[in-house]
C-alpha cells in the first residue's frame, strides 16, 4: 500500500539531554497534518504520546518518560507517512536516589515523583501537561504597561490557571501583534487540545483501574470476613486492632521523620535568611553608602542607588524594609536641601547651576528648582548693581584712580580708551579716571558678566536642556516647558527690571534731571563728584555701547534693550552740549587771561577770535552735525532731530550775541549825537542840502564791520548785517519817535535822511531775503507819517540837485 506523504524525519530535539519528565522541543520534516495524524511517538524506547503536543508539521514538544535505555533515537510515527527515522539522538539523565533516612545538603523535591512499582501504564493528569502556549501560535508580547491592563481589569488575570483568567488580558498581554487569521489558527488549536485533553482524562482513567478494582476487591474481602465474624462492634475485633496498628505506624513515622523535618526546616530558615541577607545587602548599606557618596560629591551614584531601591522597595509592605527605607528617604530628604542650597547659593557658575538642577529633578525635589535658581539670580544681579553704586558713593574706591601713563595716545585704536586731549599737553603726564567713569565702567562690567549666564539659564529652562534621561522618562522636560510658557511674563518682567535698573542708576549719575524726583534719593546722590567733560563723556558711551551690543548678541528682543538705545541717545546730546558749555568757557577764560585789546586798525582781537569760533560753530551746525544726524537716521538711530534742534538752538547763540553786542551798539549810539550835532532843531532847521554826515559815519561802519565778516566767513555776512541793520534802525525810529514835532524843513530832512539809510542797506532788510522784516515796516511807518506833510515840498526836492548816498 502506497503512502501519500514522505515518513517522518527527526533532524532536532532540544535540549539534548536531561532527566525523566523533562521538556522537549522535536524539530524535523513531515511530522504529520495534525494533531490526528500523530499516531506515535518515542524517546529513548519510551512512548511519549501521553505528553505530546502537535505544533506543526516540523515541530512537536513532548515530555521525556523514564526510560530504560540512556541514550536512544527519536521516532515518529504518521497515518499518512508511517514509521519515521532520526538523525539525532537523545541522553537521559538518571538522578542519584536519595532514601528517606540518607541526610542531604538540600531538600529532595518529590513533585515530579512517578510511580514505577507496577508495570500498568497509569495515565498523568492533565493540570501537570498545561502546555505553555495554549493556541500554538507565536507569542508576541505587547508594550502595553502592566499597571494600564490593571486597571482596564481590575481583580482578573491573564494567567489561564487562575480562577479569575480573562481572555482578553492574555490575548493583549501576548498577542497583541497577532493577526486575524493567526488568531483563527490559535482558535483551532485550542480546540484540538479540549478534544485532547477529555482522551487524556480518559486514559487517566483507564490506567488507574486495575488499582480501584484491587482497592475495591480488597475492601469487599474485608467486609465479608468482618460479616463472617461478626464482631465489627465488638472491643478487641479485627477492625479495632487494625486501627491500632495504624496509629502505632503513624507515630512511629512520626518519630523517625522529626528530626529529618526539623532539619530540613531549619536548613531552610538558615538557608532563607543567608538569601534575604546577600539580596537585601544593597538595601541594608544604602544609607551608610549615601552619606559616603554626599561627603565625596558623588551625587549620580546616589541617585543612581536612589532609583534602585525605590523601584525595588518604595511599595513594601515587610515591616524590616519599611523601616530601613525610611532611613534611605531620610537621608534624600538631607540630600535634596544641600543640593537646593547649594543652587542658590551666588556667585555660581552657569554649569553648576544646571547640574544642580539636574539632580534636584532626579529626586523628585518638590516645586520648581530651576525657576527658584531663576528668581534667585535676578534678585542677586539685581542687589549687585546697587551695591555698585553704594560701594562708590560711601568713598571705598576714593574720588580718583590712576590709569598707566601711555607714551603715545593714538597708538591704541579701541574707542574705549582712546582718548583725544589738546596738542599742548606734555606725552608724559598721567591721567586720572574720574570716579563716575568708574562707577559706568563697573555697572557694565557687572551686567555683561552676570546677564549672559542669566539668560542662558532661562534658554535652558524652555527647551529642558535641563534634565537627564532619567527627567525625560520621568516627564520633567514637558513639565518644564509648560511652567516656562507660563511664566514668560514674569521672565520678561525680571529683564526689563534689570534694563531699567541700569538705566536709572547710570542716569543717576550723569543724568540727574532726566529721573522723577521720588527716585532720586534710590539711584542719585552724585551732586557733590567732579562734573565730567567730553572726552569722559565719550568713553562712557562707548562703555554702555559695548554693553548695549553684548546684550543684543545674546537675541534679547529689542523691546527690553530700547530703554538702553534711548539712555545712548541722551549721553550722546549731552555730550555734545557739555563739549560745546565747555568750549565757550575755556574762551572766555582765555579772553580775560590774555586781555585781548582794539588794535590801530579799529578791530580788536577778541572780535577776530570771535568770528573765528563763529565760522567753526556755523561749519560744526550746518555739516559735521547734520552730516552725523543723516548717518544716525541712515543707520536706524532714532531721536536725530533732537540732536538738529540742539545743534541749530544753542550752539553758537552766546558768541554770535556777544559779537553782535560788541559791534552794534557802537554805531547805534553815535546817531544821537550826530544827529544834535551843532544844536539841531527839527522844528528849526534849513532846507535840505544833503545827508549828514552822521548817517555817512554809521553806513561806513557797517561797511567796515561787512568787511571784517567777509574776510573770515561770508556765510555771517547776511545773519551779522541783518542783526547789526537792525539795531540801527531800531535806533533810527526810536530817535524820530522821541521828537514831538517837526518843521516842513525838518520833516524833508528826517524823510531824507530815512530813504538813504533805507536805500543803502535794502539788501539786509528785504522781506524776500532770510532778514527779519521789522525794521524795514518800522522805517515806512516813519516815512508815512511825514508824507502828507512833505507833499508840497517833495517836488521842489526833486527838481533840487541834493546828492544822496550811493550804494
């Protein structure tokens, strides 16, 4: 008879050996369709079928029976391929007996005990066969979390052995990855078991019968010869001396077993406590080691411990463990204020700080650390800022210092230190550094040095660069962004007070007016210091600038850096307006020391010297500063036009009024008497020959004067004459204004006398040019007023040959 499929193939068993009763996975080929074409199977001479568990067709899992033979061949048997051959083979392990007297280091475990007294094939039962995988499908565990399935089923298990197993707990706890199809194949196989396992409680069955008929056999013989004597309720029977001697058998057993079982009990405390010890022995030394570790600074190995007995520990119920827990958080506790104080400690480096932070997230400190070191960084900048302008104004520092002499000023190019000083200074001589210089120098120094780390700590805090791996796991890093994200506001908060905090104590000191009065007792206080000069001034811009630039390179938004810009711009105004205050002082001083007076020609030396520094001030109005106004607006400096306001208001009106002084008021008061020399009457005078000669003198002093401005600037020819003409003229109506009356002679004279001075000065008073207009209204006033009583006495005027004052 022809077979349809190949015989069966053995080419693996693992393990290889082994003692009776010992799992085994059997690999090969053709190891038949199911479970019911298994009709055989044999290890070493001993039938295995009892045990066998049909997995595929090249997979079987059995377990070893005790046989005799140590050493033999795997054999399958198929209804579709019949007797199969092996190419392996396995070893049988037979265990040394023990007696029941013998003593033993260790307890002999009689679980796996089998009875071979009989030759009957008595069947196993089926709790001790469960198979490990039920549906015979490949297992595929799950990374659902273990408390999440609690609590999904609470007081159900996945164990199928338990009374309370759900199904739906195993299939999640390892086949979560399993198919649809997978899972129909395990319902199957499922199946096939249940049907397996009714024949295996059969066979048990079957195989324990011969034993029940001798029991019941021998039952029955005893009662029919307890029935044949009849004395089973009499004293001394049979039955009474059979109970005797089983009572006598069990204490004897007793007795000769107690000391064996007193043994092995204790044998097992012993035992029991030399385990508890070598496991628990981390948990017992971990807070000597803790304290070890905290002395030498090694914080990542107690944390390291830390974890490990709370992972192992931290939800024990033994009363022992508990107690030296305890003990452990304790001594964390300790651990987690040193550390909290360590970070708040000022100064610390940047680096310190993070570590730790990192340490205090690691053992769960309460609240937020980073924060609280945030907080108290900005309270410590804060108090150091102060204590700088305290430091200065009690006198620590005293009111100077002496920088290094320099041979040559302009050998170093930084704008901090380069410092411009008049040509007739000798090289040699050493330069004090005043102590606002200082005090500015010192604030930046300490802004720049502690601002940066400042900001990196809260850049830190955001992304939760942080924390650790064991911080991630843990959820610290998102934490940490959602508590930044709600404390921006109050970060910007502390930026802005620090800004402003600068702004004040540095406006303070050089700025006094620019504060409110209430805050000038806080940040004040310098009144008495030595008042500083531009080339001070300078540098002190260049500090704040330099530390303007520091703060912008760390990406602070502009917003919190403006009250910076705008403090610059008002340094910068005042700069220039202390340069220009002391620039005029100096020429004064040097007018009273070198006592400038008139030369033979009319002009004096201070009068020169004053249009020389009026030439320079209009060069310094209309070109270097609107030049330096175009580059600031070009380049995005904001509050140009105060600087052209100032420039163009206040730079050279003293000097310019001081000139026009010292050259009109000459010529303005010789029209007086000119104008009465020789005893003349309005109200009596002759006709009109000519213009007097003290209107010829005053146009030729302003000839003069127009000659003087021209040869150092004619850009002060129109504002000089204009303001000169009008001084004059306002002479000219003051004086016709003083006469009561005038005759028709006179009224021709004055009218005369007012048409040649307007005539000849009409350039300065045009109201098209850039003159002021008042004197030319006040002259045509004049002259209105003597037209309707010089009507009659115009034409005869005119046909007259009177020769006028040609321009």
């Amino acid at each position: 008879m022809s077979r349809a499929r190949p015989p069966p193939l053995v080419t693996g068993i693992s393990p290889k050996e082994g003692a009776a009763w010992t799992k085994v996975t059997i690999r090969g080929e053709n190891l038949g369709t199911g479970p019911a074409d298994l009709i055989g199977l044999s290890i070493c001479g001993h039938n295995c079928m009892l045990t066998a568990e049909w997995m595929s067709a090249s997979k079987i899992v059995c377990r070893v029976g005790p046989a005799k033979d140590d050493k033999g061949e795997i054999i399958v048997t198929t209804k579709s391929g019949g007797l199969g051959t092996s190419t392996v083979s396995f070893k049988l392990l037979r265990p040394d007996r023990i007696g029941i007297l013998d003593q033993s280091a260790v307890w002999v475990d009689e679980f796996n005990y089998y009875d071979m007294r009989t030759d009957r094939n008595k069947g196993i039962s089926p709790l001790s066969l469960r198979p490990s995988n039920p549906l015979g499908i490949e297992i595929d565990k799950g990374k659902i979390p273990q408390k999440d399935i609690d609590q999904i089923f609470p007081g159900m298990s996945g164990d199928f052995t338990s009374e309370n197993f759900s199904a739906t707990w195993y299939l999640i706890e390892n086949h979560t990855g399993s198919s649809f199809d997978q899972l129909k194949i395990g319902a199957n196989n499922l199946k096939k078991q249940a049907t397996k396992k009714n024949e295996g409680s059969l066979a048990y069955v079957k195989g324990g019968l011969s034993t029940f008929f001798e029991a019941q056999d021998a039952l029955a013989a005893i009662h029919q010869r307890l029935e044949s004597d009849g004395t089973e309720k009499v004293e001394g029977s049979m039955t009474q001396r059979l109970e005797n001697i089983l009572n006598r058998a069990s204490d004897t057993a007793d007795t000769l077993f107690q000391e064996v079982l007193g043994r092995k009990d204790k044998a097992d405390s012993t035992r029991n406590a030399l385990n508890v010890l070598q496991r628990f022995k981390f948990l017992f030394n971990l807070p000597l080691n803790i304290e070890r570790n905290i002395q030498k600074g090694d914080y990542d190995v107690v944390i390291n411990d830390y974890e490990k007995a709370k992972s192992l520990f931290g939800n024990t119920e033994v009363p022992v463990f508990k107690k030296v827990y305890a003990e452990v958080e304790t001594r964390i506790g300790a651990l987690r204020s040193l550390l909290l104080e360590k970070l708040l400690q000022t100064p610390s480096t940047l680096h310190d700080q993070k570590r730790y932070i990192r340490y205090l997230s690691d053992l769960h400190a309460p609240g937020d650390p980073a924060w609280q070191c945030i907080y108290a960084q900005h309270k410590w900048i804060l108090q150091l800022m102060q204590d700088c302008r305290d430091e200065f104004l009690s006198g620590q520092r005293g009111e100077w210092i002496r920088v290094s002499e320099r041979s040559n000023f302009h050998a170093d190019p930084s704008p901090i230190r380069f410092l411009k000083v008049p040509v007739h200074f000798h090289r040699a001589w050493r330069f004090e550094t005043p102590q606002l210089v200082q005090f500015v120098g010192k604030l930046s120094d300490v802004v720049i040095g502690q601002l940066p780390n400042f900001w990196k700590l809260w850049i830190s805090y955001v992304n939760g660069s942080l924390f650790s791996e064991t911080g991630e796991k843990s959820g610290q890093v998102e934490k940490s962004k959602k508590n930044a994200r709600q404390r921006q506001n109050d970060f910007k908060k502390m930026i802005e007070e620090l800004t402003n905090r600068l702004v004040r104590l540095i406006r303070g000191a050089l700025l006094p007016t620019t504060l409110p009065p209430a805050e000038l007792n806080l940040y004040g206080g310098w009144e008495g210091k030595t008042e500083l000069t531009g080339v001070w001034l300078t540098q002190i811009i260049h500090t704040v600038r330099g530390c303007h630039e520091a703060l912008s390179a760390l990406e602070i938004p502009n917003d919190l850096l403006q009250v910076i810009s705008d403090l610059l711009l008002d340094l910068r105004v005042h700069c220039l307006m202390m340069t220009l205050l002391h620039t005029t002082e100096d020429v004064k001083r040097l007018a009273v020391k070198e006592d400038w007076v008139v030369d033979n020609e009319g002009i004096t030396s201070l009068e020169q010297r004053l249009l020389i520094i009026l030439s320079n001030c209009q060069y310094l109005e209309r070109r270097t500063f609107l030049n330096l106004a175009d580059r600031f607006e070009k380049h995005g400096f904001t509050g140009t036009e105060k600087i052209t306001r100032v420039s163009t208001c206040k730079l050279d009106r003293k000097l310019f009024e001081a000139y026009i002084e010292r050259r009109a008021d000459p010529i303005a008061g010789s029209l007086e008497p000119g104008i009465y020399a020789g005893y003349f009457d309005w109200r009596d005078c002759q006709m009109p020959s000519g213009v007097r000669n003290y209107l010829k003198e005053a146009l030729v002093s302003i000839i003069a004067v127009h000659a003087e401005v021209f040869t150092v600037s004619k850009d002060l020819v129109p504002p000089v004459l204009s303001r000169i003409v009008t001084s004059v003229a306002d002479e000219m109506c003051r004086l016709m204004q003083c006469v009561s009356s005038f005759s028709k002679n006179g009224a021709l004279q004055a009218r005369l006398e007012l048409c040649a001075l307007r005539d000849a000065v009409a350039t300065y008073i045009n109201p098209d040019s850039k003159l002021s207009s008042p004197p030319s209204r006040l002259l045509e006033e004049l002259l209105n007023k003597f037209k309707s009583s010089m009507h009659l006495q115009l034409t005869c005027f005119q046909s007259s040959n009177i020769p006028l004052v040609k321009r």
